[in-house]
C-alpha cells in the first residue's frame, strides 16, 4: 500500500482539485494502479491524502507530480509518522542563498564562483574538486566580509523556524549537514535552533581566508553516514527525515525514511519520496499532519 499526500496549488477551487484527481485516477489506472480512498486530512485541511494498493512509489510520483503540477507531495510505503531524527542541508534549503555565491560577490567573482556552484548541484562536477575550487578563488579576502555577507545577504528560508521548532517540540533531534562553511553553518544552526551542526571549515591566516581548506571535506557520503551514525543512536526502527535541494544530497534523501527535495534540482527530485515544489518548508509540517496549533518557533 502507498501512501500518497499532496497539496495542490491554492489558485485550484474544488471542482479544479476534482478535475485533476479524475486525471491522475485516469493516469494511474493506464499504468494498474487503483485509488482505493481519497480524503483530506483531518489536522491539515489542504493536504490530499490517496490510498494506492499494490502500487509502487516510483510511478505513483511521477503521475501525481505531473498532474497537480506545481504540488507539494509525500509519498510512503507504510504509515506516515512525525520522524524523530531531521538531517538537512543548509544552502537554498534552510536558508535562501548559496552562501558561497554571496560571500564571492565580495570579492567581485560572483558570477564565476555562482556557475561552478550550480553545475555541482546539478550533478555535473565532482563535489570535493569543484569546491576546493571555488575556496582557492577566494584567496585574501577578509574574514571580517564573512559576518558582513551574513548580515546584509543570508536569510532564513520561510518556515525553516517554525519546522524545526515544531520538530524540537515533538522530541525530534535536528541536524543541519552543509558543504558549506562552519563560518556559517554555526550562526545560522544557533538562530534556527539545531541541535548539532556538521561542515567544511575554512583556513584563516592573518584575518584573510587562504583559499584553503581544513580537515576532511563534508560531502554526499558524509552527510549520508550523519544521517545512519545518527540513527543508530536512535535504533533502527527510529524515523527519519531529510531536506536538501541538490546533487550533493542524494546519498541523505535516499537513506531517510523520508527524502524530501525541496525547490530542488532534478536529480534530487527523482532521488527523493517527497517534494516541496510550490510552498515553503511548513509545506513539510502539513504533509505529516502536524495541526498548525502544535507549530512552534525555534
């Protein structure tokens, strides 16, 4: 049995919501696949909630995502649960920029730096190489530009607050796993409420960054084994829940019980049993049915 949640787009009334799930009962069927029970969700109201037997999620993602195109969708091969472990990434996931991207516009190589950064994320460049890269064009800029980049560019995703407050609340753990910096990731994990921060650190001498790196690099594998180390803390049978938007974070959303790619590239979007593609991160709350009356700020 899958379990399918979607939340259309507002714009849609009744009749229009109607229209596209005779569409996707139409499409569905083409490919076997039943609807055994459609309902909306008793604690989040805009969440369409489609019981699929003898279905596989793979197919089920495709038809829903194309049909109620742009949604916000969940999907699960058993009960959908609030997760007790939330692992996310931080670039254009937690937060709305590529820190990386703002912090280079300081030193006038914005535009060169931002088009390394999007080819990684969509799965072009090798991880550790295109980054190592981009740190080494960074070479002599002033560490002070850091904390200016994080008070005049870095803002906070819409919703990242109150979904990982709400989380907090219901006894979840919270991890923020970046391949970005810890010159960085740290303020931003303090002001969301994170409770433990993993990343890249970058080199400093003489108040000036090095164009170098220290320790090992967090990448796809290391934000996957965060996610496992931190699980088997939990046990095994804890539920898990992963956030992130690019290429780098395949290894993570796959291993979660729960992979959501959020605004995400493509790659992650088929890596992934949730999307975010039309709301913000409370689009996460709604879609395990967490009542606005238990959302919580960090």
């Amino acid at each position: 049995m899958v379990i399918a949640r979607v939340i259309a787009d507002p714009a849609q009334n009744n009749s229009g919501l109607e229209a596209r799930l005779d569409a996707a009962t139409a499409a569905l069927g083409d490919q076997g696949i039943s609807i055994a029970a459609v309902s909306m969700l008793h604690d989040a109201r805009d969440v369409l909630q489609i019981m699929l037997p003898d279905a596989e999620i793979g197919g089920v993602s495709k038809v829903l995502s194309e049909v109620f195109a742009p949604c916000d969708l969940l999907l699960s091969e058993g009960d959908i649960a609030v997760p007790q472990l939330f692992v996310s990434d931080m670039d254009s996931t937690m937060i709305g920029q590529e820190c990386i991207d703002e912090l280079a516009d300081y030193a006038g190589l914005k535009d060169r730096i931002a088009e390394i950064t999007e080819r990684a994320m969509q799965g072009e460049l090798d991880f550790e190489r295109a980054l190592r890269e981009r740190v080494g064009l960074l070479a002599g800029l002033e560490e002070s530009a850091i904390d200016r980049c994080l008070a005049e560019r870095i803002t906070p995703m819409e919703g990242a607050r109150k979904l990982v407050g709400t989380l907090k609340a219901k006894g979840c753990r919270t991890i923020l796993v970046t391949g970005g910096f810890h010159h960085f990731a740290d303020p931003i994990a303090e002001l969301l409420g994170f409770d433990r921060v993993v990343g890249n650190r970058l080199a400093v001498k003489d108040g000036k960054l090095t164009g170098q790196l220290l320790g090992a690099i967090t990448d796809s594998s290391v934000k996957r084994r965060v996610l496992l180390d931190e699980l088997g803390e939990l046990g095994e049978e804890a539920i898990s829940l992963a956030t992130g938007d690019g290429a780098n974070d395949i290894p993570m959303l796959e291993a979660a019980t729960f992979g959501v790619a959020y605004h995400a590239k493509p790659k992650a979007r088929e890596a992934s049993n949730g999307q975010i593609n039309r709301g913000d991160l409370i689009s996460v709350l709604k879609l395990f049915g967490i009542p606005e009356t238990d959302w919580v700020i960090s």
